[in-house]
C-alpha cells in the first residue's frame, strides 16, 4: 500500500508518497481451536498453511490434510487432519524459535537429529550457486519496491522452479514447500534459496524436506551450522557477488 511520508535528505526535506509492504495476522485453527496467529504478507495462504503444517512437523504429506478451507476476508485457516488426535499431542511439542513475532514448531528438535540428508553424490559449482542467487535476488520485486520483505525459492540446480515473499522469512520459506507439495515435486532434489539470516528452525525446515543444500545472502547461527552438519546438509551463507562461504558438507560445492 501507499503512504505519505516526509522524506529527509541532509538538509532537504519533502512530502511524497512511498510502498510499503503489507503485513497480516493469519489465524490457524486446527479442529475448530487456535493453533497459531502468523503475522504475514497475505498473499499465498493455503500454501503458507500447508508449508507451516509440514515443516513443522504436524503432517508428513499432503495426504495428511484431510480439508483446507481460507477465509481470505478474517483471514483465518480452517484445517481439519486425517489424525484426529493431533491435538493432544501438541502440549509436549510446542517449541519456540528465534524468528520475528516468536516462530513455533510441533515437534521436538529431538527428531530430527537422527534424519540425514540422502542425496547420493549431489554436487553443484559455486559459480551455478553464484549464478542461482543473482538471479534469485532481480526476482524479488517486492522488496525493491518496499525493502520490506523476505524472499525463499526452490531450484533444480539449473533454475529457479518456485520463488514466494514473505515478511517472514520463516513464513516465506513455508510458502515454498506448501507450493512444492501441492505440486507434489520431490524437495530432496531441489536446492532452497533464502534471503534471510539461517538460524536452527530454518535448518530444521530445510532438513524435514529432505534438500541437499541451503544457500543464503545472510549468516547462519552457531546453531545452524552444528544442526546442519549433524543432518548431511550443505550450508552455504554470505553468497554474494563472486563469494561466499560454505561451512558443512564443503564437498558438494565444486
């Protein structure tokens, strides 16, 4: 949307209107009862309500979704799952993130730890990994627009198949795998792209799909880079320009 500002340059000062992106509160209920509120972009919700049950751990597929139902004017998801005994199960999982507005997962970290990445002898050149986010970041036109939002994608190693934007980084992510599983397109192939600082949930994510490689602009976290080693998965951060750095599994990068 477009607002009014006073935009202040040194001593030059002047009234003009300027994009900013728009941010909404997205309700998930679960069985009829609130599971979580996501603030988000409002764009793309049965994918982010499909990605988020997903990534964090509350289904295994799609099959999984017994119904799907967006009220786009209360902005509320309406989810009914095939296993009617989610719910009691959720007190002993709820785990919350670093990630803006506190993320939240479903499952313990605890199950993840023992799932590696199998990917045979995946590998990819740095200058593919260089090409990939170059383009990568000229597809996000939201953010040249606002500097606003998050940008996450999905890519086959030769191009970029499925490109989302969120004000969540998270979010945006989850937009992503919701897409690649109604597409119904195998994750442990494709290579994920994100825009955002990587921290331990978003290799959480990254593991529970199965991909081989992350790469991002941004750092990754300590955390981020012990839980993507323990998991077979190749972190790649700080890829700008002709650099970047690749911290686990450095052998798929050639």
């Amino acid at each position: 949307m477009e607002v009014d500002i006073l935009r202040i340059d040194k001593d030059k000062k002047e009234n003009l209107k300027d994009t900013v992106t728009d941010e909404a509160p997205l309700t998930l209920e679960l069985e009829g009862k609130e599971l979580v509120t996501l603030l988000c972009s409002p764009d793309n919700l049965k994918e982010l309500s499909i990605g988020f049950l997903y990534s964090s751990g509350l289904v295994n597929s799609l099959n999984d979704i017994e119904n799907i139902v967006i009220d786009n004017r209360n902005l509320v998801s309406h989810l009914e799952l095939k296993n009617k005994d989610i719910l009691s199960e959720l007190v002993f999982k709820r785990l919350y993130t670093s990630g803006c507005g506190k993320g939240v997962f479903f499952y313990n970290a605890l199950d993840l730890m023992h799932r590696k990445t199998k990917t045979g002898n995946f590998q990819i050149s740095a200058g593919k990994i260089t090409e990939l986010m170059q383009t990568f970041q000229k597809s996000s036109l939201a953010f040249r627009k606002t500097g606003g939002v998050h940008s996450a994608a999905l890519s086959n190693g030769k191009e970029i198949i499925i490109f989302k934007e969120d004000i969540g980084r998270h979010n945006a992510l989850d937009k992503v795998i919701g897409t690649a599983l109604i597409k119904n397109l195998k994750m442990k192939d494709l290579i994920v792209l994100t825009s955002g600082r990587i921290t331990s949930e978003i290799v959480f994510k990254v593991r529970k799909i199965g991909s081989p490689i992350l790469i991002s602009r941004s750092a990754p976290t300590d955390q981020a880079i012990k839980v993507a080693g323990e998991g077979n998965l190749t972190l790649a951060g700080f890829v700008r320009g002709q650099r970047m750095n690749v911290y686990t599994v450095k052998e798929r990068v050639i």
